[in-house]
C-alpha cells in the first residue's frame, strides 16, 4: 500500500534521511558552536520520533500487504530498486529505534569533551543505518543500509570509548565484517537461482529475469541444497548481530570499551537487527532448512540463555554483567522464533519473541544509561567500590529498582511478557528443554538482584564502611531520559495488547510460508540434522 493514500508523503524516507538532514547542518553549521549541533541533533531526532509515532498511528494492523511502500528504479541494468515499506514488525523496531537515538542525544548532553561535533553527528548517521534496515524491501537496499550502519558504531567505540577501545571496535568490525559477506555471497547465489524461474506476476521479466524485492524472493521455492547453504549463510549473518553464543565474544568487549550511548543503541536496536533478519529472511526463504534447523537453534538458545545468565553471576564490572545478560535475554528471541515454525498454532512464540526485542530495548537501554549515569558520578564499574550508593543517590536507586525487576521478569513489567510467550510456546515444543530455559529466569534474578545490593546498599557488612558523600543524585535531564522507558515498560507489560496487535498479521503471515514445509514432515531430531550436513558437505 503507497504513501500516497496512506500519509500523502513518503514518511519512510523522510524518517530515515531526517538524521542525514542533521548531520549537515552540523557539518556546515557547527563548528565551534556547541549549542548548535546539540539542539539540531535534539530537534532532528525529536522529529523523527514524533513521525514515527504519527505512522503507528495511521498504522493499518489488519492489512497483510507493506504499507506506506516506496518503489523507484535505482539500478535500471540489473532492476534493483530503491524500495521501501513496513509491516507491524519494522514498524515497532523503527519506533524503538527512533525512541532511543532521541534518549541518547539527551543523556549524551555533557558526557564527551572531545571532538563533541563529530560524536552527535555520528549517532545520526547510525540512526539513519538502522531505520534504513527496517525500512528496505530491496535486498541489495538492506545490504546497503546494513553495511552503512556499521561504520559509525566502529568509529563510536574506537574514538569514543574506553582505554581497549581500538581492540573492541576491531574485533566488533570483523565478526560483523564476516557475516556481512557471508550474507553477501548468499544473496548472490539466491537472486541468480531465482533468475532462472519462471516469471511470475510481480515482475521477474525485466532486465533478464533478475528481482532483488524481497517479498518476491521469498515467495520463490528453491531446492533444498540451495536452502540448506544459503539458510545457513543468511543465519550466521544475523547470529553474530543478536549475538548467539557461541558468537557472542565481541558484544562484552564492545560493550564495556563502548561510549554510553553506543551500549545503549547496541543493545536497544543493533542486536534486534538479527532476529529481524532471521524474521524476514531465514524463515520465508528458506522454509524446509529453517524447519529442520530447529533442534539446532533450540540448543543453542537455551544454552546461551544459561550460559548468560551464569556469567554474569561471575561478573565484578557492573557494564560487562549487563553486557553478558543481553546475551541470556537474546537466547529467549531466537528460540520464540524458531519454536513457532516447529509446532502448529504457535505464533504466540513469534510474537513473545518480538516483544522480547522491545522490552529488551526497553530495559537493558535504560540499564546501560544508569551504569553511565553511575560512571560519571563515581569514575569507576567496579561493583565492590560501589556500595551504599542509595543513601546519597535516591532517585538513581529508584530507577535502578525498577529497571532491575523489569529485567527480571516481574509480571506487570514489560520483561515479563515477552519471555512468558516464548516459554509458553517452547513449553509446547518440549516439556524438558522449557524447564531448563525457565532456570534462565531464575538465575537472572539471582545477578540482577545481587547487583542491586552490592551497588546500592553496603550488605557486606563492613562496620567501618561509610556510604559515600556529596554525589550528586538525579537531576532534570538524566530523569527526562529514562521517564519514556519507564512509561513504555510498564505499558508492555500493563496492556501488551496495544503492540500484540501490530504483530498478530505479519507473523501469522511468516508461519504461513513455513507451514507447507512443517507439512511436508520437515523438522528433524538433532542428530538427523547432523546427518544430513554430512550428506551435504
């Protein structure tokens, strides 16, 4: 459905390129003025949010097509195209992540003090990568939006964080870097198979049969071999990004030599940006491999769910424990994901996983700023130099409790929610391997909680310990950042039904295409799968 009869202008790619508009005034403007480029910066992102709510808001939740589409010629030779449109899923992420890129240039207000113009610039042309990932219907437009993406956050964590930070943003670039030409290759080989079937209504026909729209890809079946490379190819991609384990090495370096705002837009919108590939490609591409990867992706989720969660138990740097439980909370994304294609009538799992995504942005965005906020009042992460903070920081505590239960599960929050869903509909996969994950839970209110009692109260029952003085608690701006958190949290997890309605046509649409595939018997034991790799190689 176009934007001309939905909204009157193209909205998608005036959300997506706002940010450039920004970044060139700054560019022409700025220099020398500190003001300046902090209120464009404000105002530009503002913007962008405040449109984004506009397009939930026309959003049509019933409608099963693309809405607010955007299609001109962009490569005549080869029909590549400049294409844009959304479904409720893109729609949720674009508005998170429009959420968070105005959140951070707030409490990123005083927090550099060098190269400051740079820095703001930076943070909108990541903005302006990450809405163009959700946003692209074209495959070689997402490969573009996602390799554009990358080069702001390198230089984030390279020139603006910590003292390892040229190692982090090495080591982030090249795991991403691999999965990026892993994606490549895979989307040569299937836009070249795909050029060779037969021409369907939507318009394979021009310039020798090549189509790069996604949505025609997907609706393409290709044998089983071609699935089974190109599934995994596409899978690895987005695997590195969520991060699974065992991929996940980079995500605790990134993380701690990262500036605040660069762990906040990594674990609020970058990790999403892999399971909303497995959701818009592995699954409707490559339904038979999908399917039969299931055991796979199951294993390995709930092993990272623990493994995450017992880690951070073992953590002393009070960003790296939050680091370590994006990795344990991510487990429960993928997991809903795939369960949902290996069980009929599943597609509560799909959208608990996607609500998971939110809430993670949600809560573990908010955690992150807090563990900046604490870092630039105390100078240190170390959790054992900061004890007894609530008695000179109320207001900071206050907000600690409630980010912390959220991320524990506590039913009426938003972390709650997500996570029920996709136990509920793992519970339907296998009784057994439910109650292993459901331990996931368990354990994440075991550090979450004895992190909160080490940070803020002394209960190591040092007798001659003294809660520190003269730290300066929470004032307007840091308190104006996490607010929108709080309300958003605690509106998933209230009335889930406001995003559930989003969600319930795209991912009955994305069970739709796989569902032959279950049909046809597809779906095998662990070992069956390493069988046929073996048959494969």
């Amino acid at each position: 459905m176009g934007w001309h009869s939905q909204i009157g202008f193209p909205i998608l790619s005036v959300i997506t390129f706002l940010p450039v508009a920004g970044v060139l005034l700054i560019v022409l403007f700025g220099k020398g003025r500190p003001l300046f480029y902090k209120v464009t910066s404000l105002m530009v992102t503002l913007a962008a949010f405040a449109l984004s709510v506009w397009m939930l808001l026309v959003f049509r939740q019933r409608d099963p097509l693309m809405q607010f589409t955007e299609d001109v010629v962009w490569v005549k030779r080869f029909n590549i195209h400049y294409s844009m449109g959304i479904d409720g899923i893109s729609a949720l992420l674009i508005f998170l992540t429009t959420l968070l890129g105005a959140i951070v240039i707030v409490a990123s207000w005083y927090y550099v003090k060098d190269r400051e113009r740079g820095f703001f610039a930076t943070l909108l042309l990541l903005q302006t990568g990450m809405i163009g990932v959700f946003c692209a219907t074209d495959i070689v437009l997402f490969y573009v939006f996602w390799e554009v993406m990358l080069v702001p956050m390198y230089f984030l964590i390279g020139i603006w964080g910590g003292p390892r930070k040229v190692y982090a943003a090495i080591k982030f670039f090249l795991f991403t870097l691999v999965g990026s030409l892993l994606m490549l290759v895979a989307i040569v080989v299937v836009v070249y198979y795909a050029k060779g079937l037969p021409v369907t209504a939507s318009g394979l026909s021009e310039a020798g049969g090549f189509t790069f729209n996604i949505g025609e890809l997907s609706r393409q079946v290709y044998p089983y071999h071609i699935q089974f490379w190109a599934f995994l190819a596409f899978f690895l991609a987005f695997a590195i990004k969520v991060p699974m384990w065992p991929l996940h090495t980079w995500l605790p370096d990134a993380h701690v030599e990262a500036p605040t705002a660069g762990s906040v837009i990594l674990a609020g919108v970058l990790l999403k940006m892999g399971g909303y590939g497995m959701l818009r490609f592995c699954l409707p591409m490559f339904p038979d491999a999908a399917v039969d990867f299931v055991p796979v992706v199951v294993a390995l989720s709930v092993i990272a769910i623990i493994y995450g969660a017992l880690v951070s138990l073992r953590q002393k740097d009070l960003k790296k424990l939050v680091a370590y439980s994006s990795v344990s909370h991510m487990g429960f994304v993928t997991l809903g994901i795939f369960v949902a294609i290996a069980v009929a009538d599943n597609a509560a799992a799909m959208e608990g996983a996607i609500l998971v995504m939110l809430s993670h942005g949600f809560l573990t965005g908010a955690l992150f700023l807090l563990v900046g906020f604490l870092y630039e009042r105390t100078h240190t992460r170390q959790i054992a130099e900061m004890s007894g903070l609530a008695t000179p920081l109320p207001i900071l505590a206050g907000f600690f409790l409630f980010f912390t239960l959220g991320s524990l599960g506590l039913p009426g929050l938003s972390g709650f929610v997500g996570e029920f869903l996709s136990l509920l509909g793992l519970f339907q996969y296998s009784h057994w391997v439910a109650g292993v994950a459901a331990v996931g839970v368990i354990l994440a209110a075991c550090y979450l909680l004895w992190m909160f009692q080490r940070v803020l109260f002394n209960d190591r029952g040092d007798s001659d310990y003294f809660p520190r003085e003269g730290l300066r608690d929470f004032g307007a701006r840091e308190i104006g950042s996490l607010l929108p958190l709080v309300v958003f949290a605690v509106w998933l997890g209230v009335y889930p039904n406001t995003f559930l309605d989003f969600l319930h046509v795209p991912v009955q649409h994305i069970i739709d295409q796989v569902a032959p595939s279950f049909a046809r018997g597809h779906g095998q034991s662990l070992a069956e799968v390493f069988t046929t790799i073996r048959g494969l190689l």
